[in-house]
C-alpha cells in the first residue's frame, strides 16, 4: 500500500497520548498527516517533524475498527492539500494559502501552548504572525517566533475552523510586534 492508504499511529515525546491519521506526503523532514481524531473522525492536518515520531505502528492498532467506523460515517482520506514539505518555511507559506489560520506548535520550547493565527510573513529565521485568542478575537499587532522552534504545524481541523467562522477576517492596520 502507499502512502495514505494505511492508518498509522505513533507517540511523540511531547505529549501523553498517541496521535494517529493518514501519512500523505513526507519531506525532507516533516510528513503530513491527515489526523484522525479520539471521535475517530477526520480533523485537519498536521505537518510533524520525522525525527519526533516514537513507536510507530502499521497499520495502527484496532484499524480495521478504525476504518469501519470512518467508512460508516462517510468519511474518506481527505486529499492531500497543497502544502509544500520541503522545508518548515515552504510548510508555513504553503499551508497559510490553502487555509485561513495555522497553529505553530513550539512543544519544546512550551509544551502546553500553541500559537494559532494567520502566516503574515516567513523570513530567514522566524515567522511572523498575526493571531488570534481562544475568544476568537484577533490580536492588533503581530509576533515572531523562531523557525527552528516549531516541532508541529496544524491546519484545517474543526477548531481552527471554529475560530475563522466566530473571529472572521482580521482588521485592517495591524502592526508588527
């Protein structure tokens, strides 16, 4: 089978649970994954650094289950979307033309927080970002955050999708930070 075709299920040293979805394409040094979440439902993708999988199974434990109960309700392996995995710049520059918000992921430099906004620009070195809260309400001015902090980017899932629907578009005007 090839890629996308088998479910897979794998642990990351920075968070408790496992993770598990669709490898649809891999890079130099991130993959993407369509996720399947705990509902076991498909929600969004996630692009994860190579070198942060652990214990990785193929095909991922109960998959049969798995793919029974995603078939039952009509779900199928999303597409993959047009995100360049050549390198964590492509991925952001990429990923933020094909959805409206991404999510940066820095687990370790901060395991428990994300940054989720709109990709505003992608230098050398960092990413600058103009965000938005869990209130769904954008930030005025924007941050940076250091490329080669980011261990994780997620896109399209049901939250990041929550947020665009409740914060619509961001105002015009905002500075960099």
């Amino acid at each position: 089978m090839g890629i996308g075709k088998v479910l897979v299920k794998f642990y990351v040293p920075f968070e408790e649970g496992s993770t598990s979805g669709y490898v649809l394409d891999v890079g130099p040094r991130f993959f993407l994954l369509a996720l399947v979440d705990e509902r076991i439902r498909f929600n969004g993708f996630q692009c994860l650094r190579l070198q942060d999988v652990r214990r990785l199974q193929t095909p991922a434990t109960y998959a049969a289950f798995k793919e029974a109960a995603l078939a039952t309700w009509g779900e199928r392996v999303p597409d993959k979307p047009s995100v360049c995995l050549d390198s964590i710049e492509q991925i952001l520059l990429t990923a933020s033309r094909a959805f409206p918000l991404v999510c940066i992921n820095r687990e370790k430099t901060d395991p428990s927080v994300c940054e989720i906004g709109r990709v505003v620009g992608v230098g050398r070195d960092k990413v600058t970002l103009l965000k938005i809260d869990p209130d769904a309400v954008w930030d005025y001015e924007t941050q940076k955050y250091k490329l080669g902090e980011i261990t994780r980017v997620d896109f399209g899932g049901g939250y990041e999708e929550a947020l665009i629907l409740a914060g619509g578009e961001p105002e015009t005007g905002v500075s960099s930070g």
